[in-house]
C-alpha cells in the first residue's frame, strides 16, 4: 500500500495562503472612507448587476473582493443572521460586531479545513453609529482574521499604492463628496501612471447617520457619483 503524501501543516497553510491572495489580487480594489456624516464605500465596478457593496442591516453594509459566488453566498448568509437576530430579540442587538465574529467563525473554518479550498474573498462590515467616534469598521481577509480599521483602509487589487494615497490624503472630517472624490482618486493610483476613474465605472454607496429613517444604507447613482467628482 503507498504512504500518503506527506505535506507540513505550515507548508499547507502557506501554500492555502498564497492561492487565496492570488485570487482577491486579481480583481478590483475596494475602498472605505469615513467622513462627518457616516462611512462612504466605493468600488471600481463597472457592472449594474452584480454589486460589490450591499446593505446587510439597518445600520450596517458590507464590501467584498474576490469571487462573485463566495462574498454573495457570505452577504446572503449575514442577511439570514441579522433578520433571525433581528426578528428574535431586538433591532438594537443585531451589531456589526457580531456580524464580523459570525464572518471570522466561518472563514476561518473553511481555510483551516483541509477538506475544501479557502474563499477568496476579503469582506468590509461597517456599523454606522450615532456620531463619528462610534461608527465601527471590521476588515475581515480570507483566513478569518479580523481588523479594526479607523478613517480609511483599501482591500483587493493594488491595494498598497492605493492604501499609500489615502494615508497621504486623508483628513479626518470630510464631507461627503469629499470622501467618494478622496476614494475615486485613490482607485486609480493602483498602476505606476496614475489614471482617472469615471463615475460609470464605479460603485458607490454611504451609511448616512443624518437619515431620518432607521435604514441608514444609501446606494448612490452614476450621477450623483458625477457630481462628487465634479
């Protein structure tokens, strides 16, 4: 009978590592940005159908990199939980923090599990809250680690060019416009010649505390992402 190959448990998650990295660089940068209003998310996407940035709750969105089919199944899945929690005990305890722990739970099962291949994805939950000091954003990467990120982070593609100009551009107290202009222009710092982005190409949405509803989840349109840029 021939021995099974024999792999170490660091050369295994090292090798799961880097295919997961290959994967989410391979595609579009996403970048989050908070300003005095709430957090604003933009994605370079030129697609109207199958969106990068989705409402999870009242108060919390979600952004995603990397395969289309994994970070959907991820968003349904965190859509399903904040109901159930939702519905089951009260709106207020249905959290972006738990959501984020939900997400890490779950990836990082799959990419320790030696069973099936790791997600390649990498996810943003942000909870917007009652004044800027409150408002709460997780970077989750594909092992189920867990970030908590403050003024401004970048995930997928070239994200560390397009990481270096928001930390050399970014100030604390923008306004809206400024932080979807802040983040367009970052978008297109991911090559060695800097390009323009057009308001087509991207997706834009906002968690806008100043919204007299309990949803605070806004989609923008081409046009109002035009006009920001302008």
């Amino acid at each position: 009978m021939t021995a099974p190959f024999y792999v170490s448990p660091e050369q295994l998650m090292k090798d799961r590592a880097d295919f997961a990295r290959k994967g989410i660089s391979r595609g579009r940068s996403v970048v989050v940005v908070q300003h005095a209003d709430g957090i604003v998310f933009v994605a370079e996407n030129p697609s109207q159908a199958l969106h990068k940035i989705s409402e999870i709750y009242d108060r919390i969105g979600f952004a995603a990199v990397g395969r289309y089919n994994e970070f959907e199944n991820l968003r349904i899945a965190g859509v399903r939980l904040a109901d159930m929690r939702g519905y089951s005990y009260d709106r207020r305890d249905v959290t972006g923090r738990g959501l984020a722990n939900a997400y890490a739970q779950t990836l990082g099962t799959i990419f320790s599990s030696g069973g099936e291949k790791p997600y390649e994805v990498e996810i943003f939950v942000a909870e917007v809250g009652e004044t800027a000091e409150s408002d709460q954003i997780y970077r989750l990467t594909y092992d189920g680690s867990v970030a908590d990120v403050q003024g401004h982070a970048v995930m997928g593609g070239q994200s560390d060019a397009v990481d270096t100009y928001l930390a050399e551009h970014f100030t604390p107290g923008l306004d809206q416009a400024g932080a979807i202009r802040l983040a367009a222009t970052a978008l297109g710092h991911d090559t060695d010649t800097p390009r323009t982005v057009s308001a087509e190409a991207l997706e834009a949405a906002v968690l806008d505390r100043t919204r007299s509803q309990p949803r605070k989840f806004k989609r923008l349109t081409d046009a109002q992402v035009a006009s920001a840029l302008a």
